[in-house]
C-alpha cells in the first residue's frame, strides 16, 4: 500500500497525517502573554514599540484576506505596537526579500520560507531562533504534526513556525471540457501528449501556465516530472553533488519531455508574460482545459469561482513517464512559510514579535487558515462545509499520494534562480542539454564541487 503525502511527509519530513485532533476554540492573544520569561527586558504596560513586518498576502484569495484582518486586528488590540506592515506582491517578494538581506537591512519580521531560504539567512547571521516562544507555548508548540518544524530548524534551532502546508504540482481540470471531448485524466505520459493533440484539434488550450515569474514551471511541473524520470534519490544526490549530476542522462530526459509539451502547443501563446494569479483566473474562467498549480491556488479559486465552476474543476497527479524510476503516485510538496525575525529585534520589540508571530500562526489562526482553503501541517479537523468542493477533494487526496522534493526547496538560491530561467529558455526551444549543463555548473559551484 502507497504512503499518502502527508504519511510521506512523516517519513521524509516526518509529517503526519492531516486527520488529527481538533484545535477549536478561540486564544485570546491579548491576555494569554506569547511573550515568555526571559532575562530581555518585555514591554512595559503603554510603552511605545516600532514593529515592522513584510509579507505577500496582498492577493483578493480568502487566505491573503484572512491574513490582513489578522494583522489589522493585532494592530487594534496592541495600540502600543506601531505596527509597519509592507504586503508585497508574491511574485515579486523574493527578490524584494534577497535584496534586503544582501544589503542587511531585514524588516522585523517577514514571511519566510523553509529549506534553503532559512538555512541561507542563518549563515549570514540574518535571524534568530524562536525556541524561547515554542517552548513557553508547549500546547500550541505540540500542536504540530511531527516533523513541522523541521526544514525550519539548523543546529536544534528553529526560526519560525509554519502557517501553511504546500503541495506544488497538483494537476486541475475542468470536467466539461474533459467530458464535451471524452478524454480521462491521463495516468501515461502518453495520454497526456495524445489529450494535448485532441485539445489542440479543437481550439482549446491544453494546459494554462503563466510563468512570468519563472518560478511556476519548476516549483509546479518540473519538481514532480523531474521526480517521476529520475526518482527522489538522483535528485537529493545531484543536490549534494554526490554520486549524480544535472547533466546526467535521467534530468536531461526529464527537461526533453517539458520541451515536448511545449513544442506540442501544450500552453498559450504568451505564457512567459502572464503570472501564477493570471494564470489561475485563465483556467477558473475556462478557458484551457487543465493548469498544473500549487495548493496556494485553492484560496484564491474559492473566493473568486462560483460554486458551480468549483463542482466542475477536479484533480489528479500528473502521470507517470516510460520506465521512469519515481513513484507516480506522488506530489512535490514542502511545509508552507513562517514568520522569520531579524537578529536586530530585541528587548520590548522582541516581546511584541513574538505576540504577532503566535497571533498569525497560534492555534486560533491555524484553524482559521484550514477553514480558507489552504492546507496546514497543525492538527485540525477540517469541517468540509466551511471550505469549497475543490478543496475538500484536494485534503483527501493528500491522503493517498506522497511527497517528494521541491526543487528550489532544495537547491541552492543561485542554482534554483538558474532553473527558473533555464526552463523559460527551454520553453522558448533551448537546448536541453545547455541547460542542464548551466543548472549543474550552478550546483556544483555552490556546494564547492
């Protein structure tokens, strides 16, 4: 029997199944302190603390809105935070956040991502740990499933708790258009090449992509095609630059079959020069016949498709590939963002931080985050008629698939920033072998090889 995702998850990320103990119930964050004993100096009662925070909730999806109310609300019960809240675009809140880290200028807190991200702002002395919260919030702390914080944690310090669970390449579809054409969800890869033609024969774009930010070709099609052509182990090795390279045979076949589904006509005219939210409304408003998206997407087709356009989208993996050595049955997949803190916090300021960090990702929100549609690695029971058809089908899925590794979870910034605009050139009839040599010189140069 084939581990689920999140089964998967406790093995290789030791996540454990979404099913859990329920977290109802309201934490009054106002009189229950976050702010733990410690030898720092906490905030004395009406004394001023500046408090800035950075985050890419600006979206009209039910999270992004649930996010911002929560902010507003902290505002509102802390009159004595001045709270400086910058929401910055998603696509563009990475390369924001790396600008800032070179110069060392990080706001107070910001969102922050696990793997790589983390491990790259502890080497540079960026951040500090928040054991101290955890630790004085054992319940909330215990909440977790096990395994949450790991991809959050260098050297048994953990650096912020996760307000999401991400699975990154979920293929959606539109059953009318499958049903008015009679085609199936393809399992083979050659069901979908044969799907592309039939779609392609009658006027309907196959596959709706928006990959203007560069990173949705390799977080949402790559990351699990790739899996499915070399298996997990290749690609942690490659990572490692042990035992395997970017320029062996197995990843060169892996970038051939996206060439394929381009050169097929697989996505629109245009797809470099729209982005993941375009992208979305593209297949809500039906207009291509599947997307291969992230579970961030669920948030925002619930707040912005009828009910009815809901019941008609469905979802599936993607197939499995001739002789692949991956399991098929899988999902690439990493915990979702937590709030990292700057070094520089301190004393009072540091007090309110750890306020704001329980408010946005303490018990109470977790369940109000379950409850918008996104997936969360806390144990909450999800009550189905609070979340869209789509989402209820995408968290029972989550238990009959596995996870596999992300690639720019994994890779270093530079190496992952070199996929990203490999596959734009591939997209656009490059060479796969040049890229893959430009992704593997990349890797082997950051880890020293």
């Amino acid at each position: 029997m084939k581990k689920s995702f999140i089964v998967t998850l406790a093995a290789t990320m030791s996540l454990a199944l979404l099913a859990g103990c329920g977290a109802s119930g309201t934490t009054d964050v106002a009189k229950d302190s976050t702010a733990p004993k410690s030898t720092e100096a906490a905030a004395k009662p009406g004394e001023k603390v500046k408090l800035s925070i950075w985050h890419n909730y600006t979206g009209e999806d039910l999270r992004a809105k649930l996010m911002r109310e929560y902010m507003e609300k902290f505002k509102k019960d802390h009159p004595n935070v001045e709270l400086d809240i910058q929401g910055i675009p998603p696509d563009g809140y990475r390369p924001r956040l790396k600008t800032v880290a070179a110069a060392n200028e990080m706001p107070d807190l910001f969102v922050m991502w696990p793997g790589v991200m983390t491990k790259e702002f502890v080497g540079g002395d960026l951040i500090q740990p928040i054991n101290e919260l955890l630790d004085s919030k054992t319940e909330w702390k215990n909440g977790f499933m096990p395994g949450s914080f790991d991809d959050f944690t260098i050297s048994g310090k953990t650096y912020a708790a996760p307000m999401a669970l991400s699975p990154t390449s979920i293929l959606y579809y539109n059953k009318e258009i499958f049903n008015k054409y009679n085609v199936q969800p393809p399992k083979t890869w050659d069901d979908l090449m044969k799907m592309v033609d039939t779609f392609k024969k009658n006027n309907v774009t196959p596959i709706a992509l928006g990959n203007k930010a560069a990173w949705v070709a390799q977080s949402s099609i790559l990351s699990s095609l790739a899996d499915r052509v070399t298996g997990t182990e290749w690609f942690l090795k490659a990572v490692d630059q042990n035992g395997a390279k970017f320029t062996d045979p197995e990843f060169v076949q892996s970038l051939t079959y996206l060439q394929q589904l381009g050169k097929a006509g697989a996505f629109q005219d245009g797809f470099n020069s729209i982005d993941n939210t375009q992208m979305e409304q593209m297949f809500a408003q039906g207009k291509a016949a599947m997307m291969i998206d992230g579970g961030w997407a669920l948030p925002n087709l619930a707040a912005n498709t009828s009910k009815e356009a809901l019941a008609n989208m469905a979802v599936t993996v993607l197939p499995s590939v001739p002789n692949g050595k991956g399991d098929p049955n899988s999902l690439s997949g990493v915990v979702g963002t937590g709030l990292g803190m700057s070094k520089k916090v301190t004393g009072a300021q540091k007090a309110a931080a750890y306020e704001l960090i329980y408010a946005l990702s303490g018990p109470e929100a977790q369940k109000a985050i379950l409850e918008s549609n996104q997936l969360v690695s806390y144990k909450v029971d999800l009550d189905t008629t609070k979340v869209s058809s789509l989402f209820a089908e995408v968290y029972k899925m989550m238990n009959t698939v596995k996870k596999t590794p992300v690639y720019d979870g994994k890779l270093s910034s530079a190496s992952a920033d070199v996929v990203n605009n490999g596959l734009q050139e591939l997209l656009m009839g490059g060479k796969p072998e040049d890229i893959a040599k430009k992704i593997q010189d990349a890797q082997a140069k950051a880890v020293g090889k």
